[in-house]
C-alpha cells in the first residue's frame, strides 16, 4: 500500500460521507453499516484493490 493508496482510499471515504452522513445508515450489500463500509475501505488489503470492487 502506498501513500497514493492511502489518498484514494480517503477521498474514497470522503466521497461516501458526503452521499451518506449518517454513519449508522445500513449497507444490507455488506452486513454493516456506513462507517463499517468506510473501516473496511480503509482497512490494509491483502490483496489488490481491483479484488474489492464490483
């Protein structure tokens, strides 16, 4: 994980907070809530980033 990494995944996180404020709003998609999207987006990958999406 690089600096760059790092940056995106903020804006990423950002942009997620922006769209949704309340942290507590469920993500039935993924078993959490917002901020447990916004851990999981900032969490360190095992893998590459590409595996996460879609």
């Amino acid at each position: 994980m690089t600096g760059d990494d790092l940056r995106s995944a903020g804006v990423a996180v950002r942009d997620l907070f922006a769209r949704v404020p309340d942290g507590a709003a469920p993500v039935p998609t993924l078993g959490t809530d917002v901020v447990g999207v916004a851990a999981h987006i900032l969490a360190p990958s095992r893998g590459s980033a590409r595996a996460c999406e879609g």
